[in-house]
C-alpha cells in the first residue's frame, strides 16, 4: 500500500493539464508568482554547486561508451567492457514519503522507479483558466518532447538516405548484428576465407622495449575503484534539458528520487550548461591521478576520452572548453609535462573528412576543433604538445576512392593550422589499406599511422601478404611521414580473437593480445583491447618490459586501497575462535557497541593498489573488481531459483513465489520501453531485462532490511505472550488484555 502523502491545499494547482504528468512532492509547489511568493531560502552554493558524478548512485550519469571499446572503430559485439556484468546493480536510494517515483525520467539510465505513486486523476472541479506553473511544466515537457521527436526523424532520414545510396560498407560495419548475420557467415564464404594463404609474420621482437605502451580511455581498475575515476562520464540531451529547470529545493543537492528538477518552473539554457560543465571537470579532475597511476605501474602512454566534454561539439548543444575548463586542463598538463607522459585522442567514425555531404563535413570540422581545443587547453611543452596528435580515419568509399580523396584534400586545405598539425591518418579494417592512404599523406604531409590489427583484414594482395613480415618493407616511408613534422612515431597493434575466421569477424579485438609487433624498439605503441590497460600488463609480463614486476595480482572481491565502510557485524554470541581472532587482529576484543574503524586511507593512495600494488586481474575475471553478488535467499533454507520455485510449488515457497509474481507483472516505465526497443537482438533484450530484475530484487531485500525496529519489538511482544498463555493452557483476562493491545497496535 502507498504511504499517505500529507494533504496541501495547493494539490488542485498542480493537476495534470492537457495529459501533461506533474511531479508529486510531499508539499506542493506554489505557482512562480513573484508578487505573492515568499523570500527565497539562501541558497548554499557549496552543496549544491556539486553534483553527484558517480554512475553507480546518479543515473543521469552514464559510461561513454566509445571509451569502453578497444577503439573508436571497433563497434562489434564483444569488443566493449561490460560494465554490466561487473557491477553488482546500481544502488538504489532509500524510499520515503512523498518522494518523486516517475519512471519516466528522460535521463536516467536505470529506468525503474523506487516506488510506484498512484496516477493523480483529475479532480470533478477542473481550473479552467491555466495558471503559470502548468504554463511553465507544458513548455518544458514540450521541449524534451520536441527533441525526442527531432532525433527520431534525424534517424528516420539517415536511414532512407543509407538505404538510397545502397549503404557504403564503412556505414555497414556499424551494425552490431553483422557479426552474427550477414554475407560473411555463408557457409561458403566460411571455407573460402578459411582457405586464404596463410599469413606471413615476422620473428622480430622490439626487445629491448624502449618506447611507450599506451591504452585507450578508461581505467578498468579505477573505474570500478570507490570512489570511481574516469574520465569518460556523460549524460543523455534529456538530461540536460531537465536540469534546465531549477531543483524542487534549490537549497540542497540533487537527489535521484526527492529532489530533482523542477518542470514546473521556468527553463534556463545557462542552468543546463552549469550542469554539463560540472559533469566535464569531474572527467577532467581524473586525469592527473590516472596518469599518476599509469607512471606508477610504467605505463606512460595513454589516448584521452573524446566523451571527456559530453556534446561540446554538438551543432546545437555544442560549447568552448576554456570558459570553464581552462585551469583544470592546465593542471592535468602540469601533471603530464611533470611525468613526460604522451596523450593523444581518436575522434570516431562519423568524423569524416572525405564524406559528399556537407553537413557530415561540417560536423567533422566541429569535432576537430574541439579535439585541437582539450589538446591545446593542457598547455603541454613544446614536444609533447606536437606528440598530442589527433588520429583520424579516411571513412568510407562512397563509390568511388578516386573522387573521395579529391573531396578530403579541398577540405584539409580549409582546416585551421593548428588541426593540420595535429592531423593523423590512420587504415582502417573495412576500406582503406597502408598503399591507398600512403601517397595522399607524403602529398599533404600528414604522419601515417599504421594498425597491424586493420592491415591484416585490408591491404593490397598484389604488393603484399597477409602478415607482419611484408609491411616492414614500408616502415622507412612511414617513418618519414612523422619525421617531417618532428613527432615521435606511433602504431596501433591489437589482435582478432582466435575463433575469428571472416574478415568481418577478425574486426573483433582480442580482449588480451599474446605478442608484440615488429616494430622498432623506440617509437610509441597504443594496445587496442578491451582490457585497457590489463592488455598492457599482460604483455608487460610476457615479455619482461620495464615496470613488469610493479604490480600483483587482485584478490578476488576484494580491495584494500579504498575507505569503503566496514560491514557491521551482526549482534550475535562469539564463539572462542571468534573472540581469538579478534585479539589476534584488534589486538583485544571488540565489545558488541564497538564500531571497528578500518585505517583510513589517504586520498591521493585511494585507488593506487593499496601496500602490495595488487591491480592486475586475470583474463575473463572482471567481476574480481567488485565485491561478490548477494546470493537472495529463500525461506526455506539454501537459495532456490526461481524456475524451480514455480516447477516445485511447496507450502514454503509461498510468499517467495508470490513475490516474484508481483516483481514480473510490475509495469515498465516509458524509458524502459523505450531501451526495449532500441535493442537489436533477443541478447540486448536478455540483458535489459535481467538489469531490471537485479535492481527490483536489491529493492526488495532493501525494504526487508529496513524494517522498523518497532515492528520487530512488537511481533516479538506477541509471540511472548501467545507462548505465556499456551503454557498457563487456561483463560487469564490480564494476558488477553495484553495481547488484544499488542495486536491492535
């Protein structure tokens, strides 16, 4: 049963109007009239200037997920870190009375609401003039809706135009159902790619290793570390035209369910930006511990997340970075001119340069300048700021390569100056082989950097072989295209997973890669893999590169590096084992009110892999990060799935069953209908689904664990009294009265 909410004489004045939902609050939100309303609480600005950045508490805050894939180009199913799967659900708040349940927030990511408030329904005497504050929520939840409706047809159009030009096969790759349909997976297909000459590789070891290993973006053990550090937080455009309104309470911080923004009250563009900008310096506040760590542990090379500034280069909702960044970039920089560490950043896909149409090109430019302003904004020193480079992909074919290029070099002529010189070009694993980007970048001056992982799916049979041993033929040409600029030569390398036959399954990246390149010994290498910087260590243990013996393996579920609180222990008789352990590790024993304080750690060691430097986790144990899932146990004793509970139905599993029948004919909310049907197959299905099962079960053991202790002293009251009068087995007017008051209360 819902709780009561209090009664406010100001209920008829937030009724729904013209199908427009209203957020209910515990007391009513008078309308915006600057005549009658009261002085405004002060505002403090040091709670509420700060919003909370954590994903797995503020569901408006979401994981980008360009910097959870190997690299920006790598969009097939498996080449991403599943945040998913290693965490154990996303906490959800605490109820309370009168708080705001709509499932239908346009910005958050875990879509089902805490609690389920009845649908207002009109009352008999309807206003018939509107007033200011249904004014002020029907402009709102236009505009959001207004929005959804402009990307729909944005997506409706790009698709006809795709269809129409009969789909470029650098658009096809983007498909996440390619990998498991499609031309590729014809059984014939199958046995011609599988009976393709065998790849020639050479036996060339870079050793001794003298260059950078490098990672893309994100930090799998920060990430998960608490509090988490990354640097790829982002949000929904939703969101943002959410928090253009103010908070219910300007006076406190935000909170997922009791106080979120208003939409009855009037829009600002300004307290929109305010948000996006607190989400971009938290990204950015990360940076200088994450290179800090890396030097730690001898990684000094590392690609900076293009989702660092969520749509800074957007057509609409685009902004500059110096405004409000440009002393939190300068301090990352300090940090990185301090180590002598190399960054550089991968725009994606859609970032072409060569596209016939123009508003792809427009967008491009956009993109490029924002990626040259994070660079320049970290005020590197002179070679390093060189170093900073910008790799980019040539895309797609159009048709035609000939005319595709003559469309690339009118528009590299009108990029600024500071874009040609960090301007890199990069073969791709669909298109464009090493020979067909080689010529254009000694024409125009642009380093070339070549992916061994993209050369063996895409190269020139009639001058080469599939292979590392051929292309080293081409190193000393490749290597003048950095020299004439005096940058430090980089290359990618990654690998396909074993299984992999097609070249459309090759694309996929090996989470881990087992070798190293040929290449020379002294340039700069960046792992592409979707286990960051784990890939890193595992190559660094293969083959004994510097810094190999820096750091040691996790212990499963567990981590010492952080100030988590302590689980409280439960108020039960010790045993004499217990009470000796105790002493072995307190040094005496811990009486029952004691509170055990854990060391605290400092913050600059939060997060750092703690006295042992334990931070390396083996291959496929991502869930090693976090603390172990809590089984649900049944009454009954043991944990019983549910499939058997409904195939075995038992007096015992009663309530339980009866429980999970409520849980599965809840309603889902609009934002849940709406990821059900942006999904592609019955996994992305399987997979939303079983998130929301996980967070209706963590609401559920929550309300049982927050049950009152009155309740507790109550039912424990009547059972003693039901046992006095069993005993006695005769009529005593003074138990029955004790227990008729029990029970009543």
């Amino acid at each position: 049963m819902p709780p009561k909410r209090k009664r406010s004489s100001m209920v008829a004045e937030t009724d729904p109007e013209n199908g427009i939902p209203t957020i209910l609050n515990e007391t009513a939100v008078p309308p915006p009239n600057t005549a009658t309303r009261p002085p405004a609480p002060k505002r403090q600005a040091s709670r509420r200037g700060k919003i909370d950045t954590n994903p797995d508490r503020n569901s408006d805050i979401v994981d980008g997920k360009t910097a959870l894939r190997a690299s920006p180009d790598a969009d097939e199913k498996g080449a991403s870190l599943e945040i998913w799967k290693v965490n154990a659900g996303p906490e959800i708040p605490a109820k309370g009375n009168g708080t705001n349940g709509n499932a239908e927030d346009e910005g958050s990511d875990y879509p089902l609401s805490e609690i389920e408030m009845p649908v207002p329904t009109p009352s008999k005497k309807q206003k018939k003039t509107s007033t200011k504050s249904s004014i002020a929520a029907k402009k709102g939840a236009d505009e959001i809706k207004a929005f959804k409706a402009e990307q729909a047809a944005k997506k409706a159009t790009e698709g006809k135009i795709k269809k129409e030009e009969d789909g470029d096969e650098w658009d096809k790759r983007l498909d996440p159902d390619e990998d498991d349909a499609g031309p590729a997976e014809d059984v014939d297909v199958m046995k011609k790619e599988a009976g393709r000459p065998p790849p020639v590789n050479s036996d060339y070891l870079p050793l001794p290793w003298k260059g950078r290993l490098g990672y893309a973006c994100l930090n799998t053990y920060l990430r998960f570390s608490n509090p988490p550090i990354f640097t790829s937080r982002t949000c929904r455009i939703a969101s943002i035209l959410e928090h253009r309104h103010p908070l219910t309470d300007p006076s406190l911080p935000e909170h997922p369910t009791k106080n979120r923004p208003d939409k009855t009250q009037p829009a600002s563009i300004e307290r929109g930006q305010r948000y996006v900008e607190e989400l971009c310096l938290a990204n950015v506040r990360d940076l200088p511990k994450m290179f800090r760590w890396n030097d730690k542990y001898g990684i000094k090379f590392m690609r900076l997340s293009s989702e660092m500034f969520p749509f800074a280069s957007h057509a609409e909702y685009g902004y500059k970075l110096a405004p409000f960044a440009r002393e939190a970039l300068a301090e990352a920089g300090r940090v990185l001119a301090e180590l002598g560490h190399r960054v550089s950043t991968h725009p994606g896909q859609f970032t072409q340069l060569g596209s016939p149409r123009p508003e792809v090109i427009e967008n491009a430019i956009r993109d490029l300048e924002y990626h040259d302003e994070m660079l320049s904004l970290l005020k590197l020193p002179e070679q390093q700021d060189r170093d900073a480079v910008l790799i980019l992909h040539m895309g797609g074919t159009f048709g035609d390569k000939t005319a595709t290029l003559d469309r690339f070099r009118a528009n590299y002529k009108n990029l600024s100056e500071r874009i040609k010189k960090r301007l890199v070009l990069e073969n791709d694993d669909v298109s464009w082989s090493v020979h067909d980007l080689l010529p254009i970048c000694e024409e125009l001056a642009i380093p070339l950097c070549l992916d061994f992982h993209h050369h063996n799916i895409i190269f020139s049979p009639s001058q080469i072989r599939e292979g590392t041993h051929d292309i080293c033929s081409l190193f000393p040409r490749i290597r003048t295209t950095w020299a004439r600029k005096n940058m430090t030569q980089k290359m990618h390398y990654s690998e396909p997973c074993p299984e992999a036959i097609t070249g459309r399954q090759r694309r996929k990246h090996n989470p881990r890669p087992a070798t190293l390149p040929p290449c020379p010994n002294d340039m700069d290498l960046m792992i592409e893999a979707k286990d960051k910087e784990q890939a890193v260590f595992e190559l660094m243990r293969t083959f004994k590169l510097p810094g190999w013996d820096s750091f040691n393996s996790i212990i499963p579920y567990e981590r010492d590096d952080d100030n988590k609180p302590l689980p409280k222990k439960t108020k039960k008789k010790k045993t004499k084992k217990q009470i000796a352990a105790e002493i072995e590790e307190f040094g005496k024993e811990v009486s029952e009110g004691e509170e055990v304080v854990k060391e605290e750690i400092l913050e600059e060691e939060v997060g750092m892999g703690g006295r042992e430097n334990r931070v390396y986790w083996p291959v496929g144990m991502e869930e090693w990060l976090r603390p172990k899932k809590r089984d649900v146990k049944r009454k009954g004793g043991g944990v019983e799935s549910e499939s058997e509970m409904f195939k075995n139905p038992t007096p015992g599993n009663f309530e339980a069953r009866k429980r999970v029948t409520k849980r599965n004919r809840e309603p889902f909310g609009e934002e849940v209908r709406e990821r059900l049907m942006e999904a592609v197959c019955v996994a992305d299905v399987q997979k939303i689904l079983e998130q929301i099962k996980e967070q209706r079960i963590a609401a559920e053991e929550g309300e049982e664990e927050e049950m009152p202790k009155k309740v507790k002293k109550e039912a424990s009251a009547r059972e003693t009294l039901v046992k006095e009068k069993a005993v006695k087995n005769v009529p005593d007017p003074q138990v029955d009265s004790k227990l008729e008051e029990a029970t009543s209360s």
